[in-house]
C-alpha cells in the first residue's frame, strides 16, 4: 500500500489560503454531525457550500459576537464525520475533544495564523497521542511512539534528519494531513473542499 505524504497535501494551501492561515481539522468515528455538535454542546447555524463560504461565515460570527462564537462546519466521509473549523481550535482543546472521543477514534489537527500548531489522536476519551507537527521529536500520550515510523514517512521535520523538502518548505502541516489520512482512511480533496454542503453550527470561543 502506498504511504500518503506531505507532498499529497501541498495543494491545500496553494488552493485554499485563506482557510490554511489558521484552521482546525478533526475527523470523528460513527458520530454524525448532529450527535458531534450536541457532544461539543454547540447549536446549530445555517447550512453553507464550499469552505469558501464556511471561511467567510466564520470571521461574521466571530465578528458579530465579538470573538464569543466559533463556527463548525462537518460532513458525512463514509463511517466518519469530517469537522472544520477556521480560525477555530475546538478540535485539539483537550477538555472538549476528549470527552467527545467517548466510544469513538478522534484525530485532529491544527495550524493558526501565529504558527501555533497541533495533533491530537484520542480514542475512548484516551489521549494516544499529541505533538506540535513543526516539532514533532516531542510527543506526549499513551503511545506517543507508536506512528513514529509513519509519521517520519510522512514528511514531519525531525530534528535528526527528517527534513522538508529540497527548497527548505515546511511540510509540518501537510505532513499533518497525511497523518490523519493514515489514522482514518479518509483523504480530504479539493473537490470535498469547494463542493460540499456543511451542516454547520457554532460553539463558545474559550
């Protein structure tokens, strides 16, 4: 089987700059939307297509709440549900994403506008494993050396070698794409991105 990389990813920011400034990732296990925005205790907003509406309905909710909301959109992929968060980060926030593990695998990942960045992979409200992808050589969780080798595959910058590319790009994040890819089986595509129709709903920014 062939072992999806970085370099499957490089498209994501190349396409979608305004979403890859800062975002969050999650993907959930046989949780549907409605049940994953009910564990996130958030209510519901109205239905958008394409992450390009879901970017600008986002920056309006934080707008006309004053930073107090953050949007979700999500969508059915197969037996898992696809969680996407501009500017958000409810997806790696531990006292959130863990307890909404419950029964489930959640992996998730996250990139904001100040090169912040995490991964997180939980199951059964178990943290396995969390790292920041632009350092990845320290890794916290019950096995949090268990996708080592999968994770150097990937692309992620290790400080014993693991570089980049040739140019000197980072790759951490679409190196983080590729890792949840290999955790789920769900590969995010442009065409998910821009045509798809998201059940949409907001939750409290803390």
């Amino acid at each position: 089987m062939t072992t999806t990389t970085a370099a499957d990813y490089t498209w994501f920011e190349e396409r979608f700059p305004d979403l890859a400034e800062a975002y969050c990732f999650t993907l959930v296990r046989g949780v549907g939307p409605a049940e994953l925005l009910r564990r996130l205790a958030g209510r519901a907003e109205p239905a958008l297509t394409g992450t390009d509406a879901v970017v600008e309905a986002a920056f309006d909710l934080a707008r006309a709440t004053d930073g107090g909301r953050q949007l979700l959109a999500m969508t059915s992929v197969g037996d898992w549900t696809l969680l996407i968060e501009p500017n958000g980060y409810s997806g790696v926030t531990e006292d959130r994403a863990l307890p909404a593990s419950a029964g489930t695998r959640w992996v998730s990942h996250f990139v904001n506008i100040n090169g912040l960045d995490a991964f997180l992979w939980a199951e059964d409200t178990v943290r396995r494993l969390w790292f920041e992808p632009g350092f990845p050589d320290e890794r916290w969780g019950t096995t949090p050396d268990e996708l080592l080798d999968v994770m150097r595959g990937a692309g992620f910058p290790f400080g014993d070698g693991g570089e980049a590319d040739d140019s000197g790009t980072d790759l951490s994040a679409p190196a983080a794409f590729a890792l949840a890819e290999h955790l789920t089986g769900v590969a995010v595509t442009p065409e998910l991105l821009e045509r798809t129709a998201f059940t949409c709903g907001g939750v409290e920014a803390r």
